[in-house]
C-alpha cells in the first residue's frame, strides 16, 4: 500500500467507523428486551430477544402489511417519477423553445421553497378537491414532478451530445423513440442514481403520508412505527426492531446499485 493511502485510510477508517456505530446500536437494540435498553451497564453485543421484539412489532402495528405498503408506494413512486423527471429533464435540454430558460429557472426556484409553506395548500387539494385521502395516490402523485429531478436529468441530458440525436433523427427515428431507444439507454446510471434517490426519499417519508392516511390499514412502515410511540408506554425494542428491517432493504439496494450510483452522480458534472 502506497504511503498516501495509508494515511488517507488512517483518517478515513475511524470515520468510517463513527457512521456505522449508530447501525450497530440499532441492530443490538433491536435483540434486547426493554429493560436491557435503558439498563446502566452498556451492551454492545447482540441479545436474543429480536423475535420477540418483531412479534411484539407486529402485534401492535401489523407490521408486515405497513412493510408491503411502503415497498409498493416507493417501487409505484420511483419508477413514475423517473418518467416524469427524466422527459422533463430531456425537454429542458435537448429542445429549444420559447421560455425554455424561464420556465427551468421557475423549476429551480420550487427548490428554495420549504416543504412546510406547501403542506396546507397540498393537503387542502388533495385532500377536499381531489378527494384522495387514504389512498396510496395521495402519497404519490403530489411528488412525481420532483424539483431536484428535473434539475438531475436535465444536466445528465445536457453531457449527450447533440450529434447523437441528430444522427438517429437522420435516420428516420420519431422523438419518443429516440428519447426511449436513444437517450434513455445512454444515461442509465444517472437514472440508477436518480432512482436511489428517489425510493429513499418516498421509502423514509413519513409527514406526509401521517397527514394523508388515516387507516391503519393504509399505514406506511414509517407511519406504523410512529404509532408505538404511546402517552404511557414507549415498546424500545419493537421499534428498534421495525427500524432494522426498514434498513435491511436500504442497505441491500445500495449495495447493489453502489456501482451504478457512484457513475450517475459525477455523470452530470462533465458536459462533452
């Protein structure tokens, strides 16, 4: 090992280690019992009580049916709002038309707007106009047009070039085909990113969706473990529980796609 990399992983790894510390206490709570929790003596290694805690989890929250709804509102989510974003992104980039740069400087502003001032006004349309409440819509929809992937995919597009097109169009190819035979193929792993991103964001969102649900037979993961959370009794251990298998999937899908991410994040910053 060269001594550059030495001292770069000297300094690197007890950061390393500071971020997965958290991860480790989760998975360790998430096996003790209540009382082993809150007890003065620390335990750092696992117990045996992690079935008892996703029993308990799933006694109180029907945990199992929270889970299957959260992994169908992101996996529904994602996938439309890649397609939403990425013709967005494709229009500002690859066209030119008549308030092109106005209209993408109205999209960038959404992003300087907190989520909070627009909660009401959402709610109150999606909510007494559309009349959407309790439905997985009602998560979905309202997010599709994400700000920030509009902005993603339009520098993504931005790095093709434009000869490309053009060459396709030569050849007899009509504008939905190049954009899904063409350019989409060429940006796979922003869109792997993009997505990424995108599932986390639905996967750990929970005000939203608290606001727009109320049957717990609708409840997101998120939304069931906030409910554990009682006036006189707080179950540490369940919730512990609950939160290691919401990370489990996380984890594996970045692991997967850790390639891939890597690739579409630093694809945008380079434009031929």
């Amino acid at each position: 090992m060269r001594k550059s990399n030495l001292k770069l992983h000297l300094v690197m790894v007890p950061w390393a280690l500071l971020w997965l510390a958290p991860l480790w206490l989760m998975a360790v709570y998430a096996t003790l019992p209540d009382t082993a929790i809150f007890s003065s003596t620390a335990r750092l290694l696992p117990g045996g009580d992690l079935m008892a805690n996703l029993r308990a989890l799933q006694a109180d929250t029907d945990f199992a049916r929270a889970f299957f709804n959260s992994v169908a509102v992101s996996v529904i989510y994602t996938a439309l709002a890649l397609l939403v974003t990425s013709m967005a992104g494709y229009a500002f980039a690859c066209y030119r038309f008549r308030g092109n740069g106005l209209l993408f400087a109205g999209v960038l502003a959404t992003l300087t707007v907190p989520w909070f001032v627009l909660a009401i006004p959402q709610y109150i349309l999606v909510a007494r106009d559309l009349h959407l409440t309790n439905t997985w819509a009602a998560i979905i929809v309202p997010a599709l047009a994400s700000s920030l992937g509009v902005f993603f995919m339009r520098q993504t597009f931005l790095s093709l070039h434009p000869a490309l097109l053009d060459a396709a169009r030569v050849d007899g190819a009509g504008e939905t085909r190049i954009f899904f035979r063409v350019a989409l193929p060429l940006v796979r792993p922003s869109l792997a990113a993009l997505g990424l991103i995108l599932f986390l964001a639905s996967w750990n969102d929970y005000l939203w969706p608290l606001l727009v649900l109320n049957e717990k037979e609708m409840y997101t993961a998120p939304v069931a473990l906030g409910t554990l959370i009682g006036l006189t009794r707080v179950s540490w251990g369940a919730i512990m529980a609950g939160a290691l298998v919401m990370t489990t999937p996380l984890l594996v899908l970045f692991m997967l796609l850790q390639r891939h991410f890597l690739a579409g994040i630093s694809a945008g910053a380079v434009k031929d």
